[in-house]
C-alpha cells in the first residue's frame, strides 16, 4: 500500500479527523496565549530596562540565561517551581511563556533605544506625561523591532508546543507519539504539514497587525527622520 | 524534593555503568559535537558563497525559515520510522535543524558587512578569494559564532528530546524518570541537560572573544557606544 493511499485511509475517518481538528485547536491555544503573554511581559520588563540601568543588565543576563535551558527540561521543571500537577497543559503554557520574554526582551529595549530623542523631546514639549508618552510615541514607534522579534517568537513556540506531547499536554505533538507508538505515518506527515501551515498563517497574520500597526512605514520613509 | 534530588546525585549507582551520569554526558556531547561539524560542513561553505556572491539569498533565507518552523518531536518522530534506527535518524533530525541558524549566521555576517570596506580590498587588489578570507569573514565573525552558539542551544535541546525515539544520553533520565514517576530523575536530568547548555554557552561567549579580532571589535563597541578595554 503507498503512502498515499494510507494518507487517504487515514484522513477518511471522521474520527482521526475529528481528533485533528481538536489537536490543532489545543496548538493554536498552547502556542498563541504564551505569545500574548510574553509580549506583555517584555514590554513590561523593556520599561523597566529603558529606565534603570541596573534593571536592564539583570534583564539582559537573566533572558539569555532563561533562553539557554532546553525545552523538555523546562518543561518538567515547570510543575515543581509553580506546583502544577506534571501533566497540566499549564506548565507548557508558562515554559513558552518564559521563552518568549526572554526572547524579545532584547528587541523591546533595542526598539525603546531606537526612538529618536528629539521625538520624545517634541511630545514633552505639547505636554505628554511620562505614561502617555510611553504608550502613545515610544510603543508605536517600537513597533517593527518588536514585530520582527514577535515573528521568530510564535514560529519558535508553535514548533515547540510538540514538545509537550511528552509530558502528556495536547497539540499536534499528539500525532507524533501516536504515529511513533503505532509506526504510522500518516499522523506524523498530517502534524509536521499542519504546524508548518499553522506558522505560516500566523506569521501573515502578524504582519497584516504590524502593517496596520504603522502605517508610516507604508507611506514612504517620510515619517519618523533618523538624526 | 531538594532532599530527593540530593539523595539522586549522592546515589554512586547514577555515577557508573553505562545509564550512570558521566556515560549520558559523553553521549550528549557526542550526538551534538558529530551533527555540529556535519552541519558545519553543509552551512558554512553555502552561507559564504551566497553571502559572497549575493547569488539566492532570498530562496535560502525563506527555506531557513520553514526548516526552523519544523516540529523537532516530529521530525525525529518521522525519521525514526523511515530509518528505524534511533542514531541514525536523529543525527540527521539534529542536523537538518542545526543547518538554518549556521547559515543564516554565516548569510548575514557577510550581508552586514561594509560594501565600502570590500570595494576598498577590491581596490588595493585583493582577489576574490583574498577578499573573503582577509576581510568578509574575519568582520562577519561575530553573527557566523552567533548563528552556531545558536546550532548548539538547538542540538542540546533537541538530542533531549530524541530521548523520546530511544536515543542515549541525558534525555533518558527525563523520559525514563517521567514513565516510572521518579521526579527526582526527571529533575537531575533537566538540571543536567541546562547546566550543559549554560556551559556549552559560556564557552562559546568565551570563544568569541578569543576569535573576533581586536578591530572588529573596537569597531562594534564603537558604533554601539560601549567601551572596550584596548
């Protein structure tokens, strides 16, 4: 029997397919809220760094340090740090969650680096306070840094959700090991094929949000003059 | 669970025989060291010649891309069965994945630098050759180390998880301690597995230092604003 007509075999159940469909919608959960989550905290912790140079150099150490553990091991370290049981899905959730701060820490102080002094000069002068300031001109304009370090993020954490099919959390990490334990083929292609598909439209999506994120970037290199 | 990962690493039973600590590290290190030169070997001379002639870039940074987006588990997962050997398949699984970081690295070093500073070797009547060897690489070596700290994070992790496919080394301490619930081998595996990448990247930060020459160096603290004691 070829490998397609296995292929076909497979995807006819509406069983497997039923399975799938709720795989790839845990993947989309397991991989998208750590993102989010990350964004928010390295803005967070971007803040802080931009501010207070003793900040930024624990910061820069401590995210190079997070970024350097392997995968599975954080994985499993996870439920004894925060007490989860080691086969909640939460602990993936809080390990992609860490690898993504760690990973745009750098990129959200580099952006904040990158804003032009006489940009943020001109919004004290029309009266901005500090928090508006942040949020309205030095966000904004840190904008396609950050994208780009957002889009290597949620390609690394759609990639490594599988991961966490051995520690026994969902995605389609699940027709890894049930193709491996069964030695099938067709689950492992579907999963490899989706999470390639899957990476690739949120990786559109992302850019679609950046382009509508900054449209002076659109309208030539008119807008923000670098001194 | 501190006292049972102590009492685990005070065990001498973990320290000997062939599933004993320092076994499991050797083999780590090895599946890494082998996949990292065969990687070498693959990226480095493509990345320069793309880098160099300026010929593919586009096609080779978008298949970088879709390779990184590559699920390890399912890759190693798909070769096993193909091979069903569990070396085999996982040295070529971790050198597929260990390939993109090198050579985007490698693209990108040479991309970055100066077109000012190459036409000026042209002009003093370097040869091609002469131009890569004297002046692209030595300036683009800091994003080629980058891109292979960045190979060797990935390799240590990801031989890990081959663990799942039956290969040797520290990830078996993590798998076989999560299938008999033995937390504190799950735990002194991970522990094992991290320290090994710290150290591994330390190491590279320290080779960086002993390779970039002192210019290139100079050069980047300058146009970044630091200082660097001459």
């Amino acid at each position: 029997m070829s490998f397609f007509d296995e292929l076909g075999r497979y995807l006819s159940s509406g069983n497997n397919r039923a399975g799938i469909l709720s795989d790839l919608g845990d993947h989309v959960y397991l991989a998208l809220l750590p993102l989010v989550l990350g964004i928010v905290l390295a803005i967070a912790a971007g803040w802080l760094g931009h501010r207070w140079q003793p900040a930024r150099s624990v910061l820069m150490v401590l995210a190079n340090l997070l970024y350097t553990i392997p995968s599975l091991a954080l994985f499993v370290v996870i439920p004894g740090l925060i007490g989860s049981k080691i086969l909640d899905s939460i602990n993936v959730v809080v390990a992609l969650t860490i690898y993504t701060t760690a990973l745009l820490v750098r990129p959200v102080l580099d952006a904040l680096d990158a804003v032009p002094p006489s940009v943020i000069a001109a919004a004290t002068a029309v009266g901005y306070k500090p928090v508006r300031k942040f949020f309205a001109v030095e966000l904004p304009l840190s904008v396609p840094v950050l994208a780009a370090g957002v889009r290597v993020a949620s390609v690394s954490n759609i990639s490594l959700v599988s991961v966490g099919a051995l520690i026994g959390t969902g995605g389609l990490g699940v027709l890894f090991t049930d193709g491996f334990q069964r030695e099938y083929f067709s689950p492992i292609v579907v999963g490899i094929v989706l999470t390639l598909v899957l990476a690739l439209v949120v990786d559109l999506i992302l850019v679609g949000i950046r382009n509508l994120l900054t449209p002076w970037e659109r309208a030539g290199n008119t807008g923000v003059a670098v001194a | 669970m501190i006292t049972d990962l102590f009492d685990w690493f005070g065990d001498p039973a973990h320290w000997s025989g062939p599933d004993g600590v320092p076994q499991r590290l050797l083999e780590h290190l090895g599946y890494t060291a082998l996949s990292l030169v065969i990687a070498l070997v693959i990226a480095v001379p493509l990345g320069l010649f793309v880098g160099h002639t300026g010929r593919g870039g586009v096609a080779l940074v978008s298949a970088g891309n879709a390779i990184r987006a590559l699920p390890t588990l399912g890759l190693v997962t798909f070769l096993f069965l193909l091979f069903t050997e569990s070396v085999t398949s996982t040295i070529i699984g971790l050198v597929v994945l260990a390939v993109p970081p090198i050579l985007a690295g490698t693209y990108a070093g040479l991309q970055a630098t100066d077109h000012g500073v190459v036409d000026a070797a042209q002009g003093i009547g370097m040869t091609g050759w002469q131009r890569l060897w004297k002046v692209e690489v030595p300036i683009s070596l800091p994003l080629v180390l980058g891109g292979i700290r960045n190979a060797v994070l990935q390799l240590v992790a990801t031989a890990a998880v081959a663990a799942y496919v039956g290969l040797g080394g520290l990830g078996r301490f993590l798998l076989d301690g999560l299938a008999i619930l033995d937390y504190a081998q799950v735990i002194a595996g991970a522990l094992l597995t991290t320290l090994l990448a710290i150290v591994l990247d330390v190491l590279f930060a320290l080779l960086n230092r002993a390779l970039v020459p002192k210019g290139v160096r100079l050069a980047t603290a300058a146009a970044t604003g630091k200082k660097v004691a001459a």
